[in-house]
C-alpha cells in the first residue's frame, strides 16, 4: 500500500507478492537469435560473461547457464519460507518471455507467479 497524503493507493496486481526488483546477469552483448521476420524490426541481444563451467571447469558464457533461474528459484524458495505466496517482478517488455517460461504471467505492469512448495 502507497500513501499519498490522507488517500491510500493500491496496486492490486501486487498486493501480499514478495517483490523482486529485477533480473540482471551482466557482460558483453552477444547476438543470440536474429528474427527472420519481416514484422521484426529488432534483434534479441543477450548479456555474456565467461564464467568457468563448474562441471567442465571450460570457459564458458553465463548466460544460457541456468544462473538467472536459480537466482530466481532461491528468491521464490526464500519468499515461500517467509510466509508469501506469490512473487512479482518488475520486468521490461523485452524479458516478459523469460519470466514466462519461468512461470509468470502478466498482471497490470508486473510479472507474478504464485508459489507452491518450493524445493
């Protein structure tokens, strides 16, 4: 709940969500897909660091190696064991996609996942 003087605000999308800020696994871009379509104006561009694969001990980029989720994972885990049961993340439009295949869905300018037992 947001106060504006005497008038309190809600954003109903979020009320009860454990909140999380946002997402961000940082390092050069790197074209990872260009879109054939003619509809497509733009490029998907990802962010790419060379990590050591902890199986391979290989250089590696760190995108495409599953720390966004679980970093994701962790929050939500921790976020259950507090009491919530749903999470809401800010999210851009370019990475509403992510979230979905995480379990998101679009609520007002958010993305929530409500939360079960988590492992």
């Amino acid at each position: 709940m947001l106060s504006n003087g005497s008038r309190q605000l809600y954003l109903p999308e979020i009320v009860g969500c454990a909140m999380i800020r946002e997402l961000h696994v940082y390092g050069s871009l790197q074209r990872v897909k260009a879109r054939e379509d003619s509809q497509e104006t733009s490029r998907k561009f990802s962010s790419l660091a060379l990590v050591k694969n902890p199986d391979t001990q290989q250089e590696t980029h760190a995108q495409h190696m599953g720390f966004g989720r679980r970093l994701m994972s962790e929050a939500e885990r921790i976020a259950y064991e507090e009491g919530y049961k749903s999470c809401a993340v800010i999210a851009g439009i370019g990475a509403r996609e992510y979230y979905k295949a995480l379990g998101y869905e679009l609520r007002g300018t958010y993305m929530v996942k409500e939360l079960g037992a988590v492992t």
